[in-house]
C-alpha cells in the first residue's frame, strides 16, 4: 500500500536526496516519469517530489506496477546484511563453536545495539539467540554423528552439561540423549526479493518469499506435519537451495536438482508433481491438472492443493492461471507472478 503520511513522505524524500544508507530497505520510492522504484541510496539521479511515491515493502511497490531499478537493485540490495553484520556474521563462521559476546563486537567496532536492531527486524530473533541455534544445531549434528552429549557440550562452549541440557531442550523440545528431528531456516537474498527457505535432513521442506502473506501458519503447520522444531541454521539443502534459485534468477536454471520433503496426503502429493509437470516457459490452469490426475470433478481440490504449496519456484504454482488466461491469486503477489511467468517465456 502507497504510504499517505506526508510529513512521513517528506522525510524519507530528503533521505532520498541525501542517499541516507540507515533507510535502505526502511522505503521504498517509486518514481512516476520513469516507472522505477529504488531505495534510499540510489545513485540515479533525484527525481521532484511531486514525481514520487512511497511504499513500505517491495511487493506494494511491485503490485502499483513500478519496476526494480537497475542503478540500485532495491530488491537485491535493500534487505542485504550491511557490512556491519557480515563482520558479526564472519566472526559467528570464524568461531562457529564459541558464543560472540557484546564485548567481543565491540572490540571490533561492531556495535552489538545496531547488530541486535538488524537481527530483530529481519530474522525474528536477537543475534544472541540466532547464535544459539547455530551453536545447537552444530551439536545436533554432532550428536547424530556419534558423539557423545559430554563431549558436544564441552566442545561448543558450555561451561556445564546441565546448561547445554537446557539449552538443547529449550530449543528441540528433547534432552541432548534423545532422538530429535530440527527443520533449519535460512534467509538468503534473491534478485527479486529475499527468502526464507527450511529443510528437515531429508530436503527442503518450505521455500517461500518473505513477504508471503500467512507465512507464520505455513512455519506452524509445517512443525505439526513434521512433528519437529524450526531453528536457524543452515544444512546442504538450504545452501543447493540458495544456489540453484540464484542460478534461476540469472536465467541458467530451468530445471532443479534439489530434494524435497513434502509432506502431503497422496492426492497433494500427485497435485504437487502435476505441477513440476508443466513445462518450464508455459502455463496450465486447474481443470488441466485435475484431467491429467484423471479427476476432472476435483478441480476445487487441485485449487486447494496448489495454494497450500510451500515450496515456490521449484513447485511451479506461478505457471497456474485462469482458463481464459486471467492471472489468478499468488501467495507471493500478482505482480510476482507475472514477472516469474515472463522471466521463463523470455528464456525459452
């Protein structure tokens, strides 16, 4: 939705003229003469005011029909760690197995309030607990592996094996001795929009914009049909994931490798691979995949099964329009849609 506030819009337009870089992702400014939208600190050069409009998030700069601006790349660029928390992060890879203390950022010149302020808008969490998961799901890892729970615990960092207890238990629901299965959640940046994408051991098991509406019941229904726990952490099924989205994005993919965990009735599960059926570059409609699944009176439940798709992108339901070519509804919005749908009809 367009931001109304003038005195709102006001502000974030001299933001705009002074590429103020502590609003990036905070606006986005859509452009009237050139139908363009960009973030704060575009280097194009700075339009009239009365020429400008205001959005909140991407997708309602998407849905009033601006396009992403090539100068600034908003959608690449606006939600990007700034070098400030890959410095955070770098230190997190560097000492994957030690807890990095306000401290510590601070005799890097991080500042752990700014870090902590990032780490809440964009993951949820603060960067303590989004380290603790980190730290817990190398100990799961290691637990599976053969390890034993006293030696995990040491080797992580935990000054006592009660307190690993603790915090394994807090965050798996199970004690370190017990048999647990975690879903691991990453967020990674796209072209076109960041993403969250979770996967059990077995495969990717949600890959969805972050912006899609009803996420939060997608994260709860998919913990009750998996019986597990949603941690952050990553696994080779997030960073393929990652990868091969990526490498669609830039027009190499048309076809993916990734395994997938789906979990569905049967009929869900035929519904789902009726869809990876059509073609990469063409579109279907409902009546077409309930014919092909040899139940043309289940059209309302092909519908049904398309929206509660969990994995965009690679379970194509964005190739899914209306019978007479109308572009019907999309969790990750119509304007996305038909950009996915011409991104494929271009590389054809």
């Amino acid at each position: 939705m367009k931001v109304l506030d003038n005195d709102l819009c006001n502000i974030w337009y001299q933001a705009l003229l002074e590429r103020a870089s502590d609003y990036t992702g905070v606006f986005f400014v859509g452009v009237k003469t050139t139908g363009v939208f960009c973030i704060s600190v575009c280097r194009a050069r700075k339009p009239k005011r009365e020429n400008v409009e205001f959005y909140r998030d991407v997708k309602a700069a998407l849905d009033a029909g601006f396009r992403a601006c090539k100068v600034c790349r908003p959608t690449e660029n606006a939600h990007s760690a700034p070098l400030f928390v890959e410095q955070a992060l770098e230190l997190v890879r560097a000492h994957p197995e030690t807890r990095i203390s306000d401290a510590a950022l601070r005799k890097q010149d991080i500042s752990p309030e700014r870090v902590r302020r990032w780490f809440l808008q964009h993951h949820g969490i603060t960067f303590q607990a989004y380290q603790r998961m980190q730290r817990v799901n190398i100990a799961l890892q290691a637990l599976k592996g053969g390890r034993t729970a006293t030696d995990v615990a040491f080797d992580n960092g935990y000054e006592s094996l009660s307190g690993f207890g603790y915090a394994f238990k807090q965050l798996t629901g199970v004690a370190p001795t017990e048999q647990t299965q975690v879903i691991v959640i990453h967020r990674f940046t796209t072209t076109h929009g960041p993403m969250f994408v979770c996967a059990t051991e077995r495969g990717v098991c949600l890959l969805e914009f972050t912006d899609r509406r009803m996420l939060e019941t997608e994260f709860r229904d998919l913990q009750r049909l998996l019986n597990a726990r949603i941690m952050s952490g990553e696994n080779s099924h997030t960073r393929q994931a990652e990868k091969e989205i990526n490498e669609y994005f830039c027009g190499t993919r048309r076809e993916f490798e990734l395994m997938l965990d789906t979990p569905g009735s049967e009929f869900q599960r035929a519904v789902w691979q009726a869809l990876r059926d059509v073609p990469y570059g063409r579109t279907s409609h409902y009546q077409a995949l309930a014919a092909q699944l040899g139940k043309p009176g289940a059209v309302r439940a092909v519908a049904a099964t398309n929206g509660a798709n969990r994995i965009a992108i690679v379970i194509p339901c964005h190739r899914i329009i209306g019978k007479d070519g109308a572009m019907t509804g999309y969790g990750g919005g119509i304007a996305r849609k038909e950009w996915l749908i011409e991104h494929e009809r271009k590389q054809r």
